[in-house]
C-alpha cells in the first residue's frame, strides 16, 4: 500500500500530511543505532598499534580481524530484510541491538578467540541497523521524501564513522584506554535497544507469522531473479570500497607510512572522508528527489570519487590543502546510496525490507571479500620491507579501477527517478 495514498486507520501511528510521526520518532533511534555501529567499524583504525600487541598479530592478522566484520554484516543482511518483511521492526531491530552491544564488550576484553567472536557478534548485529532504518523511514515518510531519508540515513552513519577515529583517538590516548571504550560503548548500545523496544510501533497491518520460518526468505526470489538488483548492488559496492576498506582500515596508516604524517594529524585526515559522506548522502539524495532522476547524480557522484581518489594517491602530498581531497572523496561516496533508493524502486511494494537486505548483502560481501585481499596485496608488495608511499599506490590502483567499473555498471541501472515514474507512488508502506 503506498504511503501517499493510506489513509489514516485506528491503531496506527498518527499521520499528518503524509508523515507516520511514531515511525518517524523510532527511526530517529535507529538513527543512534546506525551511528553507533558505525563508529565501532571504523574504531579500530586508529588502534592498529594496540590491538597488533594486544593480540600479537601483524598488522596483515590486524586487517584480517576486523574485517570479519564484513562477513556476518553481508550475511545477516538477508536475515534483518527477511525479519522485518516477516515480523516488522518493534522487537527485530533491538535484537540486531543487543548483538551489537554483546560483540562490542567481547571485543573489548583483549581476548583473541573474543575479539573474533566480538567482530562476527558486532557484524551481525550491525546489519539490522541500515536494513531497519530504511523500513522504518519508509513506513514514517512519503513517498517523495525516501532518497532524502535514505541519504539523511547515511549521513548519520557517517558522522558515526567520522567519530569514530577523531573522537575515539584522543579518548583511548586519554582518559580511558582502548579496552573501556569497548566496553562503554557496549553499555550504550544496550540503552539503545531497550529505547527501542520501548518506542517503535508494529506496523498497522502487522499479524502473527504462522507459516514456515523459511518462507520469510521467499521475498528475496523475487528481488534475486530480477537482474536491476544485482546491477544496483554491484555498483553500490564498488563504491563503498574507497571508504569500508581504503579509509577504515588503511587510511591512517597510508598517511603515517605513506606520506609521514603524524598519527594526530592522520587520523583528522582520515576522518575526513567519512564527514564529507555527512554532507554528500543526504544532499546527493535531495537532489535526486528533487530532479526526478537517479542516474546522472549517482554517476557525477561517482566521477567526483574518481578524481578525489586518484589525486590522493598520485599527487604530491601538499597539492592541496589538507583535509580537502578526503572531504571531496566523501562528499562523491555520498552517491553510493542512491541505487538503495533504485532497488527498492524496480522490485514490488512488498518486498522492499529484502531489497535493502540484499543490496547490502551484495555491498559488504564485497567489502567482506576485498578486505583480506587488500591486506595481502600489500603486503605482497612490500616483500617483508616497512610500507611506502608506493606500495599504496599500486595497491591502491584496485580503488580506482572498482569505481571506474561501477561508473559503467551505472548507466545499465534503470532510471527508477519520479520524473520517469508515473506521479503515484510505488513506495511500500
């Protein structure tokens, strides 16, 4: 049922011109719940030194590590999509909660084997956070507002990611150590959860499953055999590489061992590609919206990253001011949102919790595979010796080419934009 066109019934959430408010004022929680996964994400990159003599691994063992994250991230993405179409978001989010907190403290305790477990506890959990944000702005919003909600959605992670280096490094060289902000943190996804369970509203047509549990993944039949799925998710995960892998996990230490910079100084630089998604997702979406078109913001966006990332690898150190090419190359990955608005837009009304699920399964399976691989490579290619400038920028050639691939997958996306729709929406409620 569109969100346009139902009208308010008994029981449901308010509705003022289009606007569910309950759903609205729960996914405003779910906001702090997508902030928070993703300053843990990007945490542990200003901690590298730490965590290799917490758990004597090389900075290779370190990569591999946290980028587990990836693998259950990707997989419970089809989970999460799947739950919310099945059982709506009153108890499925705060589930995705609470495995985020028990994996944040896990991996706080300094035990390897934990820190394992906390990584693949921490992805899982996380995954429910974008999936149910997205729902639940789809069911508070109309219609004509979603690749905003989408874009704001993302911004909010990305300040959560942005803090996640400049404001956990000082804190763990400060007053506390790396191991009590994991497990502070934990504490606060914990009070997430239970706000949630307090907060957000069933949907209005929500009943009891009482079919098989495994017909809760049919959805994604539908959203697997369509082939504007794949290409979206392909493209979105491209694009995502500069930032979940070249960021989050290398760009510190590209500037300390590339370009010499001091860890202060490199991890305000490196925060700086996450803080220019704040601004790029939310403003890239409007201007979709307000255009009626996907694809030529999506693509511009993407050429923006293009050039941003290819003058930080190859340009001399000090071509430009500092912290500009980061906030440029995040401001482009901002567009890496838009083909979650054109997955939903080419699949039907009632599967459009999977189609996030899915979407986000195909970015961090390549995020998730790309991870470990990266670390190899350089580590292949600095033959025992110390990391150079280099070295990353050979290894660093694998960026640029994923979003020179997802720049020609983009113009195979279907143009979902309201100027080419008819003027009733298609959004699910």
């Amino acid at each position: 049922m569109s969100l346009q066109s139902k009208p308010a019934q008994a029981g449901h959430p308010s509705s003022i011109s289009g606007f569910h408010i309950a759903f609205v004022v729960a996914w405003v929680f779910c906001l702090l719940f997508y902030f928070l996964q993703y300053a843990i994400r990007s945490a542990p990159g200003v901690m590298i030194p730490e965590l290799t003599k917490a758990f004597s691994l090389t900075p290779l063992g370190v990569s591999s590590l946290l980028g587990v994250y990836y693998y259950t991230y990707s997989t419970f993405a089809i989970v999460a999509g799947a739950s919310l179409d099945r059982w709506g978001a009153k108890y499925t989010i705060p589930v995705g909660v609470t495995l985020l907190a028990v994996g944040i403290v896990m991996f706080g305790l300094g035990i390897q084997w934990a820190a394992n477990v906390g990584r693949l506890l921490q992805g899982a959990g996380a995954a429910f956070a974008f999936v149910g944000a997205v729902y639940l702005a789809a069911h508070g919003f109309p219609a004509r507002y979603l690749a905003t909600a989408v874009g704001l959605t993302q911004c909010i992670g990305m300040l959560g990611g942005s803090a996640g280096q400049f404001a956990v490094a000082p804190l763990i060289h400060g007053p506390i150590t790396w191991q009590q902000f994991w497990l502070y943190a934990g504490v606060v996804a914990m009070v997430i959860a239970l706000a949630m369970v307090l907060i957000t509203p069933r949907s209005a047509s929500y009943k009891p499953a009482k079919t098989s549990i495994w017909l809760m993944f049919a959805p994604y039949k539908t959203v697997l055999t369509n082939p504007q799925s794949y290409i979206c998710g392909l493209c979105a995960g491209l694009l995502f590489l500069p930032t979940t892998v070249g960021d989050m996990i290398w760009g510190v230490p590209f500037m300390r061992e590339g370009w010499h910079v001091e860890y202060a100084e490199a991890v305000n630089r490196a925060s700086m590609v996450p803080l220019g998604w704040v601004f790029g997702a939310p403003i890239l979406g409007y201007v979709s919206d307000h255009f009626g078109r996907r694809k030529p913001v999506l693509i511009g966006g993407a050429v923006l990253m293009f050039v941003a990332a290819a003058a930080i690898l190859y340009l001399p150190e000090g071509t430009f001011p500092p912290y500009v090419l980061g906030l440029v190359l995040g401001f482009g990955s901002g567009a890496a949102m838009i083909p979650y608005s054109s997955i939903k837009e080419v699949n039907p009304d009632e599967v459009k919790g999977s189609a996030t699920g899915a979407i986000n399964f195909i970015v961090f399976v390549i995020s998730a595979l790309v991870a470990p691989a990266y670390g190899w490579l350089l580590m292949k290619l600095t033959a025992g010796a110390p990391m150079t400038l280099e070295v990353f920028r050979e290894g660093g050639a694998t960026g640029i080419a994923a979003i020179v691939i997802a720049i020609v997958l983009a113009f195979f996306i279907e143009e979902t934009g309201a100027a080419v729709r008819p003027p009733v929406s298609n959004i699910s409620a």
